[in-house]
C-alpha cells in the first residue's frame, strides 16, 4: 500500500534572478567556505555573466557544523541539509530554473516529511528527539529519495524510520505504508 500526500512546497523566495534565458540550468558548483565562526555557501556559475548567488551565510555564529549539499543529476535541484544538534538536522530545497534563477522552497523539506508522518505513525515529531533526514539520493531528475528519522523520547528503542519519496513535480511525498 502506498501513501502520498500533497505538499505546500510553493517556490516563493527568489534568492537570484538572470535575465537570459536559456534551454538548461547554467552550469554551476556549490562553493561552501567558513567565514570566521559562519558558514557561506554559494552557487558560482561557470558563466561569469551570472553572478554568484548566496544560499546561506550567517553573519553572526551559526550551528558549527559544516552545512552539506547534494545537486540533482540534471542540476535543476540542490538538496541543502544542516545539522542543528545531537542528532538533529533540517533540510530545504532549491531549485536552479532555465534562466539561472535559484529559488528557495517556502517550506523545509524535513517539516513536510514530518507533517506526512505525523499523518500516519503512531509517534509525532513533538514526542521524538535525534530528527532529521538521512540516506538522501536523487533517482531520477524528478524524485528524491530520503530516510525520515526520529527517537522517541519516553521509549527506548522506538520511533520512526520512514523511506520516503519526494516528487518534484507534483510536490508530493510519498511512502510505502511502513511504521516505525
């Protein structure tokens, strides 16, 4: 039995707008660096026309952990994952359009993935501690696959582990009927 249900992952904060167009994302890599006690992490395209869009830098002490990225295949999607805590990690999602645009999902990926669990585990996210998102990989331009993950807090050796599906497209998670 499969479960689905449909997000809120509306690509409403534009962190960069080019003005030419084109028929693929311009090639691009993710430069991360440490800036004194922050992170920055940049999307430098090879094209100098397009200048260098900032994803994340924090002028103040972010989390000391090094933030971790991961681009899809055809380079439309940038999978951002920042350990928070012990255990803990949040997620988003960006996505690079045809003109160079990067584009932020308003909602985090790991919140989603939460909401869908919370829909059909018998353990909620408010009662688990070591949350986030593990074993991610694209499998193909238009899916991304993720283990959610969390402890409970009252029950040693309980929790939940789902394997999970994102569809890019239709911006729905999906999973088969597993409880943890």
């Amino acid at each position: 039995m499969r479960l689905a249900i449909a997000s809120s992952a509306i690509f409403l904060t534009e962190v960069f707008a080019a003005s030419t167009a084109c028929s693929a994302p311009p090639a691009y890599a993710i430069d991360v660096s440490q800036v004194e006690a922050a992170w920055r992490a940049e999307v430098k395209f090879t094209d100098a026309s397009h200048p260098a869009v900032t994803l994340i830098y924090d002028d103040e002490a972010g989390p000391p952990w090094k933030p971790l990225f991961k681009k899809s295949p055809d380079g439309r999607w940038i999978l951002y994952v920042q350990k928070t805590g012990s255990g803990d990690n949040i997620a988003w999602l960006y996505t690079v359009d045809d003109a160079g645009r990067v584009l932020r999902c308003e909602s985090r990926l790991d919140w989603m993935a939460w909401q869908f669990s919370d829909t059909i585990s018998d353990h909620k996210m408010s009662e688990l501690y070591h949350t986030g998102i593990d074993d991610w990989t694209w499998t193909d331009r238009e899916t991304l696959r993720f283990t959610l993950r969390g402890s409970h807090a009252k029950k040693s050796g309980t929790g939940v582990r789902l394997h999970l599906e994102y569809d890019l497209k239709t911006n729905k998670i999906t999973s088969d009927a597993t409880k943890g």
